[in-house]
C-alpha cells in the first residue's frame, strides 16, 4: 500500500474525494511541473561544470583587479611621498625616502606575477 507525500496511511479518503474535480487536478499537475521545471533548473546550473568554472575564473580575475588597484593606490601614495620628501630641504636620509616607494613598487611586481600565475 503506497501513500503520496500528502496522505497518511490513516486518511479515509473516499475514491469521490481522491478523484477530485478535474479542473483542481489540472491545477495540481501544472503546479507540480512548475515545481518540476525549478528543480531540474537548480540542478542543471549546479552541475554545469563549464559554469562554475567560468564563475570561479570571473571571481579570481575580480579579486586579482582589486589587489592590482590596491597595489597601485598604494604605489601612487608611495610615491607622492617620494616627491614630497626630495622637494624638502632635508635630503639626508635617501633610503627613508626610497624605501616606501620600492616597496610599493616590490608589491605591484608581486600581485602581477600571482594574477598571471593564476590564469594559467
């Protein structure tokens, strides 16, 4: 004896009851394949492999993009500063006012080199 999701074993359902009106049972097959259509949509886009990889690959280029921009900023303020310091009248400390702007420099080549690695 089997029961759909929505009976119990216990329903006394009559066969008058069970048949229904066929407008009503119209109704439930069209939403029931509605329900269908999602599901197998869901499951479609969840195992599209070509998907997720292209998702993944827009994610990292989007993450690279953002490190790259941070690193530039960075290197911009570097050297703003450079200029600021070599403008003054105190030029005794040289590496103090290369230091900053190597190393934001340093940074830029290192994002770079990581974002190309990844795309490969």
């Amino acid at each position: 004896m089997s029961t759909t999701p929505h009976e119990t074993p216990d329903s006394e359902n009559t066969q008058d009851e069970a048949s229904g009106d066929p407008a009503q049972i119209e109704a439930d097959i069209a939403r029931h394949r509605a329900e269908l259509g999602e599901t197998v949509d869901e499951l479609t886009e969840r195992l599209d492999v070509k998907k997720q990889a292209q998702h993944k690959i827009e994610a990292v280029k989007k993450q690279a993009t953002n490190k790259v921009e941070w690193a530039q900023t960075r290197a911009n303020a570097g050297v703003g500063e450079v200029k600021a310091r070599l403008n003054s009248e105190d030029h005794r400390d040289v590496l103090s006012v290369l230091a900053p702007a190597l190393g934001a420099v340093a940074a830029v080549v290192l994002i770079i080199g990581v974002a190309r690695r990844a795309r490969r």
